[in-house]
C-alpha cells in the first residue's frame, strides 16, 4: 500500500504494529514516484505498515503522518481536521482515508475511534472521526457497532517527527466494544418506535411525543452517550455509521429546551415537515419536564427549513449500535463521563 506524499507514494514494511515503539518508521521511496511492484504484496498482511507525510523533504517537518498495520490506522496533525479540508489537511484526510480503505470487514467487531489533543475546546467527536473524514472512507467495514472517544492526551507521534502534529486519530477494530463509563446516569430512554426516513426532526419528534425517558439530577462537564438503534434485520440501509449524527442529534434535542427565539417559524416549518400541528410542536419546544440538558437556541431557521444546535460538543463517550428488532425503535442513555484527564488505555480499545 502507498500513502501519498507531495504527489509521491512511500511505504515501509515492518513487523507487526507497534504504536508504543520509540523506533523511527524507516521510510522507503524511489524515485519514480511509486512502490516497486510487489514490494509489500510479498509481507504478510500482518506486517504491512505505511506512513504518509505531507509537503516535506524530511519527516521531521511534516503538517501530518498517517500510519496503518493490520487492524488500526493512526494519524496525527498539526490542526482538527475540518469538514471542508483544504492543502495540507486535504492530503490528511485523502492518506487517513486509504488507510482505512485497507482495514477489513468488521464481522461482528467493534470499530473504536478516538480523537486526541490536549486543545480544550469543545468538539463534535462524531464529526472529527467520521463525518469530517468521509463516510464513504468506512463503508466497507459494514459497522454495527462504534464507539467514539475524545481524549486529552495524545500519544506522542513517532521517533523523529514534530511533537507539534498534536491532533491524533485511531480507528481499530475490537474484538469487544470498551466498558462504558460508571458515572451517574442523567438519563435514559425506553425504546421508542421510530418513523422512518430517519431524520433528527422525526427522532426528536418521537421520543418528545412518545418516549418514555427517565431523568436524573443533571449533566456534568461532558458526557457518555450510548444509543441503540432497534432494526429489522431486512433492513440494510441506511447503514449504521450513516445513522449516528442523526439519532445522537435527535436524542441530545430531546433532552434541550428551546429558548424561543424564533418559534413561530421553526415550529411551522417543522409541523409541515412532520405533518403534525404547529401549536403540538411549539408546546413541545418550549416545555420539556425532561430538559436536564438545559435551554438553549436549540433551533433556527436555515433555508427553507430549520438548523439543529444541540450540545453534541460535551460528548466525552459515545457509543452507537445496531440491533436486530421486530420494528424500528431507538433506546438511549445518557451518563457523566469522568475522564480524569485521560481516554482510553490500549486496554480500553480492546487491544490485545
């Protein structure tokens, strides 16, 4: 496999991936501008590595490095990689997006993500580790299960390269999803019948109309959210990873109150959308006795329809899953997420 470099393709083979190793990745490059037919289809697939750079003649000065061996692909940049990437960050996401090309079949695996850096803003995990790099990227992995974690902490890049690339990606696939945080449960919710197509409006409609959710004394700093989407098992799309930004959004909404601002509007334009009163909506906005997520302009007028604005950026911990159910429904908990400072151990991933 080769990862692009400037226009150029570098590769290495070593033996099995060691992200902890303080060894400096040996890189191999000809001058030609590609792999030597058959340089790595010789390795076992277990022994595969490849290391993309961007824009530099020496390692040690390049904006980010891309690693992949087996089962894990690692990458570390000097910036959050943005939905719309451009230069530098656009060759990120195009060397993080042919490593996980390489990663195999999930089969029954867990996909675990994280993303770290020790920049304290707030953050969509869920953006940072699928959405800003590609849904397509991950599609042949066929995911029924994902667990994505924002970790303070990032793991130093390898020997000889920039201790400035701070922003680190990690996709693996577990044999077991990580254990879920034990902090105090801020709520939960029964599952709840879904109408299809799946869109946050109709899943902040449901479980605000129909959902059974029990609540406890309030969030903190940042949160474990765990979601399971209940669906038939002759129903293959959409597939699960396509699904997440919806149902976390309509879920972490039910659990706002919207400040007002704008209702009139917002509330007639989703009425319309879900064929529903207006009047029923606006009730539901501003009335939540579920609201332990607190108010917020938690919606606004955007073209012809309405922009979403839940605190989808206190997500410390997020888990989403498909099960097979008779009929569509979703189920949901909400907890403190207690980091202490730090994300998952090698352990935690389910990393032998």
């Amino acid at each position: 496999m080769g990862l692009g470099l400037g226009g150029r393709r570098i590769a290495t083979v070593r033996s099995p991936f060691d992200p902890t190793s303080d060894t400096a990745p040996t890189v191999g490059m000809t001058r030609s501008g590609t792999v030597p037919a058959g340089a790595l289809g010789k390795a076992p697939a277990g022994q595969r590595r490849a290391i993309a750079a961007g824009h530099a003649s020496r390692v040690a000065s390049v904006p980010f490095i891309a690693l992949s061996a087996c089962d894990r692909v690692e990458g570390w940049a000097a910036a959050p990689l943005p939905f719309e990437p451009r230069g530098s960050m656009l060759e990120y996401r195009q060397a993080l997006r042919g490593a996980i090309a390489e990663l195999p079949i999930a089969a029954g695996r867990t996909l675990v993500g994280c993303y770290a850096s020790v920049d304290a803003r707030r953050c969509d995990v869920e953006n940072l580790l699928l959405y800003n790099v590609g849904l397509s990227a991950f599609a042949h992995l066929h995911v029924q299960d994902v667990v994505l974690v924002r970790s303070m902490t990032p793991p130093p890049p390898p020997s000889g390269v920039s201790r400035t690339l701070g922003h680190h990606h990690r996709y693996q696939l577990a044999d077991a999803p990580p254990p879920a945080p034990s902090g105090p449960v801020v709520a939960r919710l029964a599952p709840t019948p879904l109408r299809m197509p799946l869109r946050v409006e109709s899943v902040w409609y449901d479980i605000r109309s129909r959902g059974h959710l029990d609540v406890g004394d309030g969030a903190g700093e940042l949160l474990a959210v765990e979601v399971t989407v209940h669906r038939p098992p002759s129903a293959l799309h959409p597939g699960l990873l396509g699904m997440v930004k919806v149902a976390v959004d309509g879920f972490i909404s039910a659990l706002h109150t919207h400040d007002g601002t704008g209702l009139e509007v917002v509330a007639e334009r989703l009425g319309a959308r879900l064929g529903v009163p207006r009047e029923g909506v606006a009730d539901l906005l501003l009335a939540n006795p579920a609201g332990v997520l607190g108010l917020r302009r938690l919606l606004w007028p955007f073209r012809d329809f309405v922009q979403w604005n839940p605190a989808d950026d206190i997500i410390g911990w997020l888990r989403v899953r498909a099960e097979a159910a008779s009929a569509w429904q979703l189920s949901a908990k909400v907890s403190v997420f207690d980091r202490d400072g730090r994300g998952p151990t090698p352990g935690d991933t389910g990393q032998a």
